[in-house]
C-alpha cells in the first residue's frame, strides 16, 4: 500500500481509540494514540522500529529496561535524520518537539538568524528551531556528557554546522555537579550530583556570538537552573530578540523571573501548540523567513481539492441517520441528550468535538465552579460546563435561530437545564452590547470560568469584563479567530497577571473552521 494511505489509516485509527477512552486507567490509551500519530512525521521503513519504541516507551513505567541507553537511527519524511535511545527522555522529547511543536516560535519570531539552545539535550530542539527560522547558526549548550554525544551525532548527520558547548549554563564560569536522572531530560545543577561538569556565564556563551549573526533566539530548558540563570548581571539578555522558555515552579521564582524579562525589552506572546513552553519578542523581531506569518502555521494542510466538499456532504446523506434528539454515546458530553444533526454535528455526537480542550475543561470543571458560556450555539459547551460542575451557567448568545436550538437542548436535559440561564445579548463595550461586569455585578453573579467564542468579538468582550478579571481572575478558553485577535486577547491577559498558552487544533480529523488562524488561548 502506498504511504498517504498508511498516513490516512493512522487518524482513523487514533479516532477509534478515542472513542474507546474513558476517564482512568484507559486514559493512557489514549496518549499511546497522540503518541502513535508522530509516525506519519517519519518515513515508512522506519515505522516498525519507532512502534515498537513508543510502546516500550509506556512500558518503561513499571519496570526497567536492558539497554536502555541503546541508539537507534531513524529518518522523517523531510530527509532529518534522529538519534535516540531507548530512554524515557528521549522518546518523550520526539512527542514534545515533533509532535506537540511545544517549541513553534510565535508569527512574531521571524528573520532570526542565530539560536542559542540552553539544555540542547540530544538536539532535537536545535534542529527543530534551525529549520523553522532558517537560522545558519547554532549554539548548543548541554552539560550531560552522554547527551552530548548523541547531540553532535544529530547536528552531523543532518550537515548543521553548531558550536557545540559541552557545559551547563549558569551565572558564573567554573564547574559544579548535576545529578543525572533514568530520564535523560531531567538532569539538573546539583551539590549532591554525581558528574562534575563545566559551567559557563552567558557573557561567556554571546561571546561565541557572530559579530553580525543578526536578530537571536534564546532556548532554555535547564530543569530549574533558571533561578541561577537569572542572577547578577543580566546585561546579556539584551542580546536576545526572542526567548523560548520552559520554566519550573517550584524550582525557581517564575514572578521574579519573568519580570527580569519583561524590564529588559522582551514581551510576553504565547507560543507553540500547547505545553509549558513561554515566550517573550523583543518588539521589531520580525522579518523575511520562519513561520508563516498569515496562518501561524510551518506546514500548511494540503488541500484535497474542491471535488472533496460536496463528495462529503453527498456521502452523508446517502449514510447518515436523520436529525433528531440524541444521547450521547462518549466523550466529555457522554450522556447528555442534544438534537443532532449529522451532516454538521456527527464529530459532537462521538465526543470529537474540540477535544482538544477537554483536559483543561477536567481540570477547571470541578463541582460547584460556576461558569459564562459566551457564544452558546446550540448550548453544547454550556451542558458540558453544568454536568461537570452542578452549579450555575450564564449562556450568552445573541443569534435568535441559536437561542432557539440551545432552549431546545437544555430542555432535554432537566437534570442540568435549572442550572442554566439563558442571556440573550451581544457581549460587549458598544451602544446596544451587554458588558460581562454589568451583568454580573447587578443582579447576575461572578464567574469562577469563563468560556468565550464569538467568531471576533472576543477583545470586546475581555474589555467588558475588567472587574472581573482584575477582582475574581478566573479561569479562561478564548477561541480566537486571527492572529491580530490573539496577540490583543493575549495582551488584555496579561495586563491583568494571566500567562495565557496556545492550544492548536489537533493533527488528526482536525474540526473544520471557516477561517486559516483558529486556536484557543488558555489562561
């Protein structure tokens, strides 16, 4: 069989372990499924190998491994070329950087020409971000003496000229212990560590600089060495036009931190497609090269072709049931009954609706957190909200045909529908809008989450709601339509002490959206 039909296979197949999950033990289903999706990333003779090493990779929970330190080659379908070995950091590090993107640089971070990989690890991440940028030069700096072999291995084999520095970055130069972990992505700065490694001083690493290497993009990864990192003289850091950083609570004073980078220029702008990854942009860090600036996006989807469309429609209504009342059979919805109609809402009815969002939903819905649903539809997302929480819901819609339908579905759901308060009104600052403060502070309530999507409305109707941003700080998902709306709500979060992430729209059966940027901001 020819690969696209493998690489075809594969999302259907991830989407029936979908449909097999329920919250526990089967979770971890389904993260060997997002895992499992890396291999249409990587060429066909090579799918066995990395199979086999995923699967081992879960295994590796409960007991140890011989040869775990083993390394094996394998080649992605742009021609790079990966070391790895059979080592929990390792394969995790090809779901983060390849899979995730947790590193994609903001629209922001384009003609940047020189970056700086702190913690390079095995290298992955220096590949990936050269390649992005189209950056001609590389320095790589990683303490672990094992991790360093495998590191040059990947730069050689994939013709990049790097400077390789074999040391930690710290504020000083001289040398000091790490503690290695089974993980080879978790050693960190330790008295107690079991390796004496050189240490160098920023200064030291812009000192390697080219005089005229151009704009500069910084990565840090260093497992908490960043409360080092970030003492003493800080001058280097204006040597940097973007900086990609994942920090540690706990390990280090984030608050400090980050306002040691903000007072040097760098401003906050979310990055990659998810995962703990922050980011700050010098302001005027942008020019020719690295991401697309129009869609956000390094890979754009390929069409099918304009026969695709009516195709689909035609094959469901040759197949599918006819609208009506439905419960649904699984996902974060499971149980609650909806009229759907399954030309528009079938990935609803399976429970593939946005799930994209439903880890940050589980972790925000606990019982008695009270919610605005702002751009209600049909009134899905506001059942969801009320099952999961038991406590009240405000659903804003202003579209009358919507308000009709999601009457209709919290009317077949009484358990919840008394939950749920139905506003009619356009959210807003303007003449004839609803402001979100108005409501909730004469005669509504206040918010502990608030769930917005209103198809470009959404910097108005953050406006609407200073008070109760700045006095309640709950918990938001702002779906955003465009990349100029995410960076204002980006901002407007920020102004009142959030640290908004991107969430992208999953890889596999992606949900079809009118517009080319359609992400979530999760604050």
């Amino acid at each position: 069989m020819a690969l696209p039909a493998w690489n075809q296979l594969l999302g259907p197949l991830s989407a029936k372990i979908f449909l097999m999950m329920r919250r526990g033990p089967l979770n971890r289903v389904t993260g060997v499924a997002h895992e499992l999706s890396v291999l249409r990333q990587f060429r066909l003779a090579y799918w066995p190998r990395l199979l086999a090493d995923i699967l081992l990779f879960r295994a590796m929970h409960f007991v140890r491994l011989p040869r775990e330190d083993t390394a094996r080659t394998v080649q992605m379908r742009d021609g790079t070329w990966l070391t790895y070995r059979l080592n929990r950091g390792d394969i995790q590090a090809i779901r983060e950087v390849w899979l995730d993107e947790v590193y994609l640089p903001p629209p922001e971070a384009t003609g940047l020409h020189q970056v700086v990989d702190l913690g390079a690890n095995i290298g992955f991440t220096s590949l990936y971000l050269s390649r992005q940028l189209n950056a001609p030069h590389l320095i790589a700096v990683e303490p672990d003496p094992a991790n360093v072999s495998i590191l040059r291995r990947n730069l050689e084999q994939n013709d990049m000229r790097a400077i390789v520095i074999d040391a930690a970055a710290g504020d000083f130069d001289g040398w000091a212990s790490v503690r290695r972990e089974r993980a080879s992505n978790l050693g960190q700065l330790d008295a107690g560590g079991d390796v004496s490694v050189r240490v160098v001083s920023m200064a030291s690493v812009n000192d390697r600089l080219p005089d005229q290497a151009g704009r500069t993009l910084l990565k840090i990864d260093i497992e908490g060495g960043e409360e080092q990192l970030f003492t003493g003289d800080l001058s280097w850091l204006q040597r940097f036009d973007c900086l990609l950083a994942e920090l540690h609570p706990g390990r280090a004073n984030l608050d400090r931190i980050t306002g040691v980078i903000e007072a040097s220029g760098l401003r906050f702008r979310p990055a990659g497609r998810g995962g703990t990854t922050s980011c700050w942009v010098r302001a005027g860090a942008s020019g020719a090269g690295g991401v697309d600036p129009t869609t956000g996006r390094n890979d754009p989807t390929p069409a099918l072709g304009p026969w695709a469309p009516s195709m689909k429609q035609a094959i469901k209504r040759a197949v599918l049931p006819a609208p009506g009342p439905r419960r649904l059979p699984t996902g974060i919805g499971h149980g609650l009954r909806m009229r759907v109609d399954f030309q528009r809402q079938t990935r609803t009815y399976l429970g593939l609706y946005e799930i994209e969002l439903n880890r940050h939903l589980r972790r925000i819905l606990r019982p008695g957190v009270t919610a605005f649903d702002i751009g209600v539809q049909h009134g899905y997302d506001s059942l969801v909200i009320a099952k999961h929480t038991g406590a009240r819901v405000a659903a804003f819609e202003c579209d009358p045909t919507c308000i009709t339908g999601m009457r209709e579905n919290f009317a077949l759901n009484p358990s919840v529908a008394d939950l749920i308060e139905p506003v009619p009104a356009m959210v807003g600052t303007g003449e004839g809008y609803l402001g979100l403060d108005d409501w909730a502070y004469n005669g509504g309530f206040v918010p502990d989450f608030i769930k917005l999507d209103i198809d470009g409305g959404e910097v108005d109707a953050l406006r609407s709601a200073e008070r109760i941003l700045s006095e309640r700080h709950p918990p938001l998902i702002v779906e955003v339509h465009s990349l100029q709306l995410e960076r204002e709500c980006g901002e407007i979060l920020i102004g009142h002490g959030y640290c908004p992430t991107i969430v992208s729209q999953r890889a596999v059966l992606p949900d079809w959206r009118p517009s080319q940027h359609n992400r979530w901001l999760v604050a």
